[in-house]
C-alpha cells in the first residue's frame, strides 16, 4: 500500500490587503507598466528593469518591447567590461585548478562594468526627449530611472538553468562550460556581487518581475513584496524545498514526500536553506515565487534578532535537510573546517557544527563518526587521494569509527569531526550554516 503524504512540498505566506497585487502574462504585466507610466507627470518615463544574474534577459526586452512601443531600449549589461577582463576580476576567487576550493568574493557589480560605456549609455538615455525608455540587464537600476523593476531568480533555479545550458556566469557567454564550474563561479563570485546589488534596492522596488517558471512571468506590487517580507518575519513560515538526486541517494523520500516515481533516487532535500530555496508569497488568486534570501537581507534583525544579526549579519545560521541513502549507499565522507581554517581558505566567517537524528533507519544503518585510535594520517590522506582519482573506493571503516543507528537516535557532529551517514538511514540534518558549497558540488560516496 502506498502511504499517503502530508509533506507541503509548496508552503506559501498569504499577504494582507493584497488582492489585486499580481497580474500574470506579459499583456497584462505591459498593461500594468503603462497604466503606471500614465500617471506619472512628463513626457518621458524610464523603466529599468534590474536582473539577478540567471535572468532571461533577452525575453523580458523582447516581450516587453514588443508591447510597451518604447521609444528606446537598451541592455545595460552591453556596457560591462569584456568577457576576457571580468574572468581575469573573477580568477583570484576560483581557486585555480582546483575543482572545489575558492574564496569568497568581496566584488561589487559597478567592478564589472566599463565606465566610459556606463556613462555613453546615460548619456544616450538623456537624449531622449520623449516616450518609453526601457534599459534592462543585471544593474540596469544604475541609470537614471523613474520606475524600478527587478527580476529576481532563486539561486536553485539558476543552478537548473546552468544544467540545462540556458544561462551564463555574470558577464560572460559560457553556457556552454560544465555545470561544476558555472556553480562554482555563481557561488564564489556571482551571487554575492548580485546579493551586495540588490540588498539596498529592495526599498525602492516598485515592481518584483518573477520569471521562475518559464512561460508564466508575474509582476508584483513592490510595497505588497515588503510587506510579505515582513509578515514572514514576524511569523512561523517554511519555504520552498527542493529535491535533487545523489551519487548515494536512496528511495524513502519518494514515498514519504510524494516524488517522481521514474527519477533513479533522491538524495537530497533542502528543506530550509534560505541561501538557496524559495519563498512562496500568496496574494489574492496569485502566488509569486522570489528567493527566500530576500528575506533575509530585507527583514534581518526582525528575523535572525539583534544578537544573531550581529553574529551573523545578513545570513540564516541554520539549515535543515534531508539526507536519505534508504536503498543507496553510503554518504560522502567529509569533514567540516574549524573556523580560523574556513575565514583563511574560503573567506566564510563561521563553520559547520551539525547533527544527524534518525528520521528512519534500516537494520544496518550505521553512522561514521570521527577517526579510530592509532590510525596513519598519511595513509588516509593517501587512500582519500587515491580514490578520489578514480582509483579504489575509500575503506572508510579502515579509518573511521562505525556507529550502529536506528530510528529516532540523534548524533552531534562538531567541526573538525569526519562523519558520514552510512546506507540504509533517513537522516534529517540540522546544521549552523556555514553557506556551505563542496558537498552537493562534489559529493561521491565512501
């Protein structure tokens, strides 16, 4: 018998006095756009249209041209440097050859862009005396404008995108690059240039433009964003979670979350990872979808509370997440950096303290928790190297201790500790966050 499930795999927050704040489908969104040009005073009315990077740009000028009859249209992300000068900004943060390792980046988004280009395009939009001035592009809110919109995308969303081929690293036409490089790229670089762009503009959004589902663009009233930012704040919400197969993944999360029957597993679910999922805000018949970062970086001390915020600043310092190897193998083996080690090698201010409790556990599920007595370091090091190589597997219980599991035990995994979840466990990973990039990147079993 199939067990039904009570999982919500698509919680929203309902926002008051918001009725008629969303409309859907491009006519309706240049509908929207022109009833608010009409009401402003003067001839001319300019429309920037700013971007977080993973944006269709191309589309939003296309559909929106095609129906506004502007009198100029412009692309501000044609005034940014060449490919060639932002990947030699970029490279000091992408840690080489390496496939995992790099550094946080301190980048602003006005270092991507070629002055003398910035300002021939204010120049141009000057110029014009009349009419409809749509400038669109991730940083197109730097030109002088009278109405602000800004397409967001979930950073898992633009992660998909990457797999797909249908988007390109911030400044450069490299779509086509394998996904683990792109990924790498976005989250050392990319994405906090972007969050540093957007943080101070959530303010003044006089429209939220969600794209997250192709084909059903919605444009949202920007005070009726802030205020759904702020009831989530000051209330209990969840938001969006994603699922996403593993080398190691298993089969409890189909059945008991209700997933696709015909993918080979599910490894993952990020269940609350505000850095990555969705927030589902309900207005009216309407729901849009923006990145539940937003929320943190709009609402953080009414969040995090004034102590946390100070800790952490504009970060959520938990994560919850599902890790099931139910019908799989084991986790991958891993360690988490103490924190003196993580600010010198990643520029990440705080690391990884987690637990694994048991949400189920088969008769042999075991967890791998921290090094035996009286083994040869040099020896692991060798033997991890070795099969990272592709040569034999990694003997974990050679090394680490292996701790019999069953359902509802509850194990504390400090940092600095080796640990891994061990075939047939359902676990369910409450962790301090640490924006934790390596493991879904390059996870491989033991």
């Amino acid at each position: 018998m199939t067990r039904k499930s009570n999982y919500n795999k698509f919680p929203s927050v309902a926002v008051p006095d918001s009725k008629d704040a969303v409309v859907k489908g491009w006519d309706a969104i240049a509908d929207r756009l022109r009833d608010t040009i009409s009401r402003r005073d003067g001839n001319k009315t300019v429309v920037a249209i700013d971007c977080y990077t993973g944006v269709d740009v191309g589309t939003i000028s296309r559909e929106l041209r095609s129906r506004l009859k502007v009198a100029m249209a412009g692309n501000v992300e044609e005034a940014m440097k060449t490919p060639e000068a932002i990947d030699s900004l970029v490279a000091p943060f992408l840690g080489g050859d390496d496939p995992v390792f790099g550094f946080l980046s301190g980048l602003t988004l006005a270092e991507f862009f070629d002055a003398e280009k910035v300002e021939r395009l204010r120049r141009q939009v000057a110029k014009v005396e009349s009419g409809i001035v749509l400038i669109v592009g991730c940083g197109a809110s730097m030109v002088e404008h009278d109405v602000l919109v800004y397409a967001d995308m979930p950073r898992w969303e633009g992660q998909l995108r990457y797999r797909r081929g249908e988007a390109d690293n911030l400044g450069v036409k490299n779509r086509s690059a394998d996904i683990k490089v792109q990924y790498k790229r976005a989250f050392f670089v990319d994405w906090r240039v972007c969050d540093r762009w957007k943080k101070p503009l959530i303010s003044s959004w006089d429209f939220l433009l969600d794209t997250t589902i192709a084909n059903e663009p919605k444009l949202a009233d920007g005070d009726a964003v802030r205020r759904g930012l702020s009831v989530s704040a000051h209330r209990p919400f969840r938001v969006v979670p994603f699922f996403d197969p593993a080398p190691r993944g298993g089969q409890w999360m189909k059945q008991f979350c209700d997933l696709d029957r015909d993918q080979s597993n599910f490894g993952w679910c990020f269940d609350c990872v505000p850095e990555e999922n969705s927030l589902l805000l309900s207005m009216g018949d309407q729901t849009i979808e923006l990145p539940a970062m937003d929320l943190v970086l709009d609402q953080p001390v009414s969040l995090l509370g004034d102590a946390v915020h100070g800790r952490s600043e504009a970060a959520f310092p938990i994560r919850f997440d599902f890790l099931d190897t139910i019908g799989g193998g084991n986790l991958s083996f891993q360690v988490h950096p103490l924190t003196e080690y993580i600010q010198n090698t990643f520029g990440m201010h705080y690391t990884q303290d987690e637990s694994y409790y048991m949400l189920d556990a088969g008769p042999d599920a075991c967890v791998y928790l921290g090094l035996k007595d009286g083994i040869d370091p040099d020896q692991m090091i060798a033997d991890l190297e070795s099969a990272q190589a592709g040569g034999a597997a990694f003997d974990a219980d050679r090394y680490a201790n292996c701790i019999p599991a069953k359902k509802h035990d509850h194990f504390l995994i400090p940092a600095g500790t080796v640990h891994c979840s061990g075939a047939e466990s359902m676990v369910l990973e409450i962790s301090r966050y640490d924006d934790d990039y390596s493991r879904p990147a390059s996870e491989s079993g033991t």
